[in-house]
C-alpha cells in the first residue's frame, strides 16, 4: 500500500512543478521583448551601460588640441604594456626646449580595461570611450595611435613685428668694426 501512497504523492508533485514551469512560461508571452535589431538600428539605440569601458581615446577641445603632455604616468602604471609613448623635443621661440607628444600607440588587444591609465593622468587628457564594435579580422588592426589629429603648436611663433616709418630707420653700415 505504501508504494501507492508514494506513486500518487510524487505524481502530485510532478503536477505542481509542471503548473510553475507553465506559469513562468506563461508571463513571458506578456512581458515587453528586449530582443534589438542591432545592425539595423544601431543609431537610436544605447547597447552598453554607460560606465562600460570600450576603448581608449584623447579628449580633444574645439580647437582640436589635446591635453597630452606626454608624462608618461599612464605608459608606466599600465599593468601589461598596453600603452607606448613616444616623444620628440621641439625648440619654443624663446628658444627653451620642450618635450612633446609624437606617437601615442594603444592596443586594444592586450588592454584589461583597469583604468589606471585614466584615473592617473594629471591632465585628464585619455577616456574610455563606450564603442563596443571592435571586431577586426587580424590582432595588428588593434594597435592604433590615438594622437591622430594633426598637432597644434600650443605656442604659435611670434607675429611679426609692424614696419617702422621711413624716418626711424637709420642706414646700416657693413663695414666691420676692424676695418674702421
């Protein structure tokens, strides 16, 4: 008799569960579809979470100028060589001499989005952009270099001077002092 009572008491059971499978089956039919057609709207629509980091790229201001000062805070704290950067000395017209950027190289592909790079710069001058596209047939098509905007001087040569009138100009000698 117990072996009946059992068969009955699992059959039980086994309906019950069967009516909660259903049931959450059944709500899905009347909750909103989150399915996107992603190649065809990929303009109207906001795939990532906003803090998603994707890649990394310069902030540049409406002149088209970035902030790089080419430090090399963000090369040193990356974890795995991502970043490489290259600089160049340039002759200011005063006639110091000042480190510039040349070359800021990325790759993507071996990049571990900590952020290090980011949250260290002193001049706030890299962010994580939120493109999540970054499919590319060969691992070469990773590494870019960010700096891609042509350089601008940050301190433009000097104007020339306006011409003086006629009567300030005094006649140059070429005789040199010797043959005086």
């Amino acid at each position: 008799m117990g072996s009946v009572k059992d068969y009955f008491s699992s059959l039980g059971t086994g309906v019950v569960s069967l009516l909660k499978g259903m049931g959450v089956t059944g709500k899905e039919f009347f909750t909103p579809k989150v399915t996107e057609e992603y190649p065809d709207h990929r303009d109207t629509i906001q795939y990532a979470a906003p803090r998603f980091r994707a890649k990394l790229q310069f902030i540049y201001d409406e002149e088209g100028r970035n902030r790089c000062i080419a430090c090399g805070i963000c090369q040193r704290n990356c974890p795995n060589g991502t970043i490489s950067i290259t600089t160049k000395m340039v002759e200011l017209p005063d006639g110091k001499k000042k480190r510039k950027l040349d070359k800021y190289m990325y790759d993507l592909g071996s990049c571990t989005f900590c952020e290090l790079c980011v949250t260290t710069c002193p001049q706030d001058a890299i962010e994580f952009s939120n493109d999540f596209e970054q499919a590319v047939f060969t691992r070469s098509m990773l590494v870019e270099q960010l700096n891609y905007l042509p350089e601008r001087d940050d301190d433009p040569a000097p104007k020339p001077a306006a011409p003086k009138p006629a009567a300030e100009i005094k006649p140059v000698d070429n005789q040199s002092e010797k043959e005086k």
